[in-house]
C-alpha cells in the first residue's frame, strides 16, 4: 500500500546533527497519520507521499524546515517562588508568550532564586538530518481521521 492522504504510516527513523552526530534513534516506531493532520514535520510528509513499506530516505533540513529558528523571545526568568513545587531541570512547565497564547516552556536552569526557562523545541535553530525506514502503511481508521491522530498500539490509547 502507498503513502498518501488517509493512511497510517509506521516509521524508524534516526535524527542526527547536519554533521552525522546522532541526536536520537527510535526505540520503538513512530506511528503517524499522513496527511496535513501536522502529526509530523511537513518536509517528512512530502518525501514519504507514494512510497510503500521498506522505503528508506535521509533528509536534510534546515532549521525553517525542522523545528524552526530559535526565538530569543520565548527564553523567560522567573523567581523560584513562582516555580511550582516538584519541578526539576528538564521538566516543563505551561506558561504564555507575549502575546498571550498559551506555550510549554522547558526548565533549563535554576540559578539561586531565579528559573530560566526556553519555550523553543530543544532542537530549533538547528539544521538537521533524518534518516527514515517506513515499517508499515495501512489505511486509517473513521475514528482516526476524524480524531486527526492514531489510536491504538504506538498511538494515542483512550
């Protein structure tokens, strides 16, 4: 079966840094539902449209392509007696941008009273290169279109 608007495609894939330097490898498949539902990046849509299981592709994508580029507007300090009880470096928090919306901030640093934090993806700003292997393709449920992600094993699970 092809990939194409509809179907769930199951992948391997390893990310690495422009130079080859492994960021991470699957340890289990990512299971996606293709077809603009945004469940992956754009470009990793586009190279996988019409092919079968067994294809393997290595993309290289820029940061606009990936997880976009770093905005310095999204780094915030808060004293610690604002930071809720239990969270660590490497948690994360929900927080707003500037403008109002509502934004998942990660904890980068605390620093005697006062909390840093980043709301950009921990690999924005950074060109990078995708090797995937596609495990499988099969078409998408009723409930899974309309739920616009996968449900079931490597999915979402009510």
């Amino acid at each position: 079966m092809k990939i194409e608007k509809d179907t769930v495609v199951t992948l391997r894939y390893k990310v690495a840094e422009a130079s080859g330097k492994l960021i991470e490898e699957s340890r289990t498949p990512m299971v996606y539902l293709h077809g603009g539902y945004e469940n992956t990046l754009p470009k990793i849509e586009a190279a996988l449209e019409g092919k079968e299981a067994g294809h393997e592709v290595t993309l290289q994508l820029k940061p606009e392509d990936a997880f976009g580029q770093r905005d310095e507007s999204l780094k915030r300090t808060i004293s610690k007696k604002e930071f809720p009880p239990g969270v660590k470096v490497g948690g994360q928090l929900e927080g707003h941008t500037d403008d109002g919306r509502p934004h998942v901030f990660h904890v980068m640093k605390i620093k005697g009273d006062q909390v840093l934090l980043d709301g950009n993806h921990p690999l924005a700003g950074r060109e990078l290169r995708f090797s995937l292997k596609v495990a499988g393709v099969r078409r998408a449920t009723a409930e899974e279109i309309a739920h616009r992600h996968v449900h079931g094993e490597h999915g979402h699970q009510h």
